[in-house]
C-alpha cells in the first residue's frame, strides 16, 4: 500500500488506505460530492468499500449522529459519508 495513508474509524471497525492527494481533492471548502463519487470510482477504493457490511457502517455512521435512520438506510450514500469522513481526518491529521 505504497504511497496510501491508512485511516482507521474511531472504535477501529472500519479502516481504508486512500492516496494523500486523492484525500485532499475530496476534503476542501465547498461542495466535495462530485469529488467523492471520483474517488469511489478508483478500482483501489471500490475494492476497500465492497468490503464493508452495510449494517456496520451504518452503526458507526450513527455514532456521527448527523444522520437518522432514514438517512442511514441508503448504503450507498453512507459509502460516500464514510469515504467523505476517511478524507477529511486523513487531510486534517497528514502532519500527526
């Protein structure tokens, strides 16, 4: 996993390796979705999110507690949620 930052969620359930830049094109000020759905299309994070099982992700989404039931039934948009979040700590922590 050359050149790949690796992020672990918070209770350690769910972890990704994503490239630094692709991160960082998918964590800026404004709209990220159309970036996002970019970085989902790459064969290396396709392989990583098919992985996931949807009730899991949805319960560690949950724990965000910016999403309802109703939001968290729509696995694909919590896939686009997690990658978003992944991105984000992954941007914000690169000098940790």
């Amino acid at each position: 996993m050359t050149n790949k930052t690796l992020w672990t969620s918070g209770c350690g359930r769910i972890e990704f390796h994503i490239r630094l830049d692709d991160a960082k094109a998918c964590s800026h000020a404004g709209q990220c979705d159309s970036d996002v759905t970019w970085l989902r299309q790459q064969p290396y994070i396709i392989e990583q999110t098919n992985a996931l099982n949807a009730l899991l992700l949805a319960d560690i989404l949950r724990e965000y507690g910016a999403w309802d039931d109703g939001d968290l039934a729509n696995h694909d948009a919590n896939l686009d949620r997690i990658v978003w979040i992944a991105c984000c700590d992954i941007s914000e922590y690169e000098f940790e």
